[in-house]
C-alpha cells in the first residue's frame, strides 16, 4: 500500500506543473493572438483611411458658396459653426453674400471642459451656467475674427446634452424638459433668441421657422443625420423637420463632426482633405467639398484657437478640421413605390443603405446592425421594411419613429418598440389621433416588416422616420432620419 501511494502523490506532484505550464501557455497564446488581432485591425483602418483621403479627395465633387446670397448655419453647440463652415464664411463673406449663424445649445453641458477651466470637481447649476456665457463668447471671437458681426450670431439656449429629449420625449408634451445641470425647465441665458424659453421641441421648431422666416436664406447648412452626437443628429431632425413644416425651398447642405475617430488622424495636417468616413463613403450620401486656400485656413485655425476652454480638453480633435477642404453632404428623399404584393426587402422598394460594421460592439451584436430600410405602399397600407445584418435576436430591441405628413402639413408621430414577438405603440410618444389596433408586424431571420392602415395614420403622402437599436437600455445601433414620399 505505501509503494502504491507514494507513486500516486509523485505522479499528482509531477502533473500539476505541467498542467499549470499548459494553462499559462494557453492564456499567453489568446492573449498575443487577441493583442495581435486588434494591431492588425487598428493598422487596417489606419491604411484604408489614409487611402480614402488620397483617392476620395480627387473623387469629391465642388460646391461653390458663391451661388448663395443669404446662408444660415445652424451649430448644435459652440464652436461647430467654426469647425465645419469657417470656410463658407469667409468665401461668402468676401462674395458679399449674407450669412448668419444659430447656435441651439451654449456648450454648457461638458462637465470636463467647465470642471478643468474652472478648477472644480463638483460644478454647481451657476457654474454650467456661466461656463455657458464663456463659451457664448468664444463664439463671437471666433465668428467675428471670421469676419461676421455679432448681431449675425443667435443663441437659442437649449439644453446641452437634451436636444433628443427634446426631439422624441419632450416634443410637445405638457411638461417641458428638466436640465439636470442647470436645474432649469426654460433657458436661464438672458440673450437666447427667446428669452425663458421652455425646453420643449415645438418651441425649438417654432424658434428655428421664426429665423428661417425673417431671414429667408437660399442655403441652409447643418449637421449630417448620421452625426453619432445625440445633439447633433437631433439638430439635424429640427431642421429638416421644421423646413418641411415650412414647405420652404432652398439649398440644403449637412456636415459631419462626430463619426468615430474621424477625421482621421487627429491633429493639425493642412496638407491633408476632409474626406467622408470610410464606411460612410458609399451609403445613400453624395459628398461634396469647398475647397480652401492658404489665407482661409490659416484664419480657420486662428478661429478655432478662440475656443479657450475645448483646446484644454480636446486639441487634437478640434485642430484635425484645418485642412485643404470643408466637407458637405446632401441626403435626398426618397420615393416609397406601389406595393406589388412581391417581396419588400427587393432592391425596388430600397430608401436607406445604412453603414454597417462602423461600431465595435456591432461586430459581436450583428442583430442590432441596422442594413437597410424599405418602404412601400398600395391603396389601403403603407409597409415599411428593417433589415439587420444577422438575425433579428428577441433581447433586442427595435423602435421605429415616425413623423407623419400630408402636403407638408404634419398630421402627428407615432413611436413603436418591437421586443422579442411583441410589437407596442409607446404611448408617451404616440400621437392620439392615430390608432395602433390594426397595424401588424411580421419577423423572418434578419427582416422586420410593419404594416400600418393609411387610414389609421391620417392618409398621409408623406413620412419621416428613423429606425434605432437598443440592448438593456443603451442604444447599439440609429439610422438616419428619413424623407419618404408616398408617391
């Protein structure tokens, strides 16, 4: 018996080294094989983004700001004017064209830019408002170095960080937003374009055809729908939305700031272009360029130095916009055709290429990767149509927004959340008078089709929407707001 148990202990003691050898061996290997994968993935986007900027920037059509005699700009916060359009108004400006810039929110929201200028870890309501005059007045440095006067620059005082609330929760409810930052419902700023503002979404539409109004500009330029800053993409609804409401003709331009890393790389490189992101280069988007010369950048740069308190915290960023062009971009509508009863997920019935992969946390949840959108209609229904990359997964949540028009005149919005089998009219964002009893929904692998009676919606000829993606609460995955015609 001791022989046998002595050989048995010898083997355990001689096994477990091994054994441990063999674990660290392997963790090792996925670590270097998981080090290497991401090297070789951070090389890759390097290469093709260095490669689009050559091959992109001789590809970019021009737009010339000479055309225009009245531009109105509309920035989400202080210093996006400068960042995307510095050079627009300067070419205007020397044209004799009129220009005027709206700026929605006064920035007050960046809690690392007011805490590092004001040396505070804990910002009191009066400090994010005062760190909201201080960006106000970087602007008109900015602008005015540009060459604008200062009655051409209108704060509208919204709330930092809750123009999408503004856009799809506080539209027009009875009760307005509360910014729990400056603990306010209305705007504290006593130059906001309206003074005590409430913070609601109508109002910021009634604000924004008020200027367009008075003004009349034959170009609009704001932020591009696939802007990922929620503040951005929500500007971007307003205004489109509020020109729509307007029926109002003009020429319409959008600008990209926040997408990723771009632009690619951060810094100051005048040498280089502005080019679309890679994955954003071949959707539905046609891109154009303004290019600049030497003096203009150079005033650009200068520009964008006023603004003190975001070069503390995010040089590099601000200064990769001085380069050789401005980059713009037009989005059309698109016409929803009769429905032939054939399938709706058919090139024929496309009206949104959405990129896709253009998330990391997309590449492991391809089921919240928004593909495309389809849309028909026949006399009786109107189908709309969401494809996902992978498989539509039930721990996914799917909404799609929808703002309703008939000639122009909006009739309402109606807001619907798909989980699992399930399919809800989110009552906080329903419009009362449309009914959601009859409306159906179909799921197959990676399609989601809803069909909506036209007669429950108002009979409408026209639509806006946008599909989003969420997983617990936190969004994966947002299209871009779309004009659809029901031809």
């Amino acid at each position: 018996m001791p022989p046998f148990k002595a050989k048995s202990v010898g083997s355990r003691i001689y096994k477990k080294p091994q054994n441990e050898r063999r674990i660290r061996f392997k963790r090792k290997y996925i670590l270097y094989a998981f080090v290497v994968w991401i090297v070789a993935n951070v090389l890759v986007f390097l290469a093709r983004e260095y490669i689009s900027n050559y091959f992109f920037s001789a590809q970019l059509p021009q737009l010339h700001v000479e055309n225009y005699k009245r531009i109105l700009i509309f920035a989400p916060h202080c210093d996006d004017e400068t960042l995307s359009s510095a050079g627009v108004i300067q070419r205007a400006l020397l044209s004799g064209s009129k220009v005027k810039v709206v700026v929605m929110t006064n920035g007050d929201g960046f809690t690392r830019a007011a805490g590092q200028n004001f040396g505070k870890i804990r910002l009191t309501p009066d400090d994010y408002i005062r760190f909201g005059y201080l960006r106000q007045n970087e602007t008109i440095h900015a602008l005015e170095d540009l060459g604008l006067k200062r009655e051409d620059i209108i704060f509208l005082g919204y709330p930092d960080r809750g123009l999408r609330f503004l856009w799809e929760k506080y539209f027009d409810s009875k009760v307005g937003y509360f910014n729990p930052l400056t603990r306010t419902f209305r705007s504290p700023y006593s130059n906001s374009y309206q003074k005590a503002v409430e913070y609601k979404g109508i109002n910021v539409v009634r604000n924004i055809q008020s200027i367009i109004k008075s003004f009349e500009p034959d170009l609009i330029i704001y932020p591009y729908s696939r802007d990922q800053h929620p503040d951005h993409w929500a500007t971007s609804a307003f205004i489109k939305f509020s020109i729509l409401t307007l029926n109002y003709k003009c020429e319409e331009w959008q600008y990209l700031v926040h997408r990723g890393d771009w632009p690619t790389p951060f810094g100051k490189h005048p040498q280089m272009y502005l080019v679309p992101p890679f994955k954003l280069a071949f959707t539905d988007t046609k891109w154009y360029q303004v290019p600049l010369d030497d003096y203009m950048i150079e005033r650009k740069s200068n520009s964008i130095s006023d603004y003190h308190s975001q070069m503390k915290v995010m040089r590099g960023f601000l200064e990769a916009f001085v380069r050789q062009n401005e980059l713009f971009a037009k989005l059309d509508s698109k016409d929803a055709k009769k429905y032939n009863g054939d399938n709706l997920f058919s090139e024929k019935y496309l009206v949104g290429k959405e990129p896709t992969h253009d998330i990391w946390s997309l590449i492991f949840e391809k089921g919240a990767d928004i593909e495309a959108i389809f849309a028909a209609h026949d006399s009786k229904n109107i189908y709309i149509g969401i494809k996902m990359v992978g498989s539509a997964k039930k721990l996914i949540s799917y909404y799609l927004h929808i703002r309703v028009f008939e000639n122009n005149k909006y009739l309402g919005r109606i807001y619907v959340s798909i989980s699992g089998n399930k399919m809800n009219a989110i009552k906080t964002m329903t419009t009362h008078t449309f009914s959601f009893q009859n409306v159906k929904m179909r799921r197959k692998m990676n399609q989601i089709e809803i069909i909506f009676p036209k007669k429950d919606l108002k009979n409408p000829n026209m639509l806006y929407l946008s599909v989003r993606t969420e997983f617990l609460g936190r969004q994966l995955d947002r299209s871009a707001w779309k004009v659809i015609e029901l031809r």
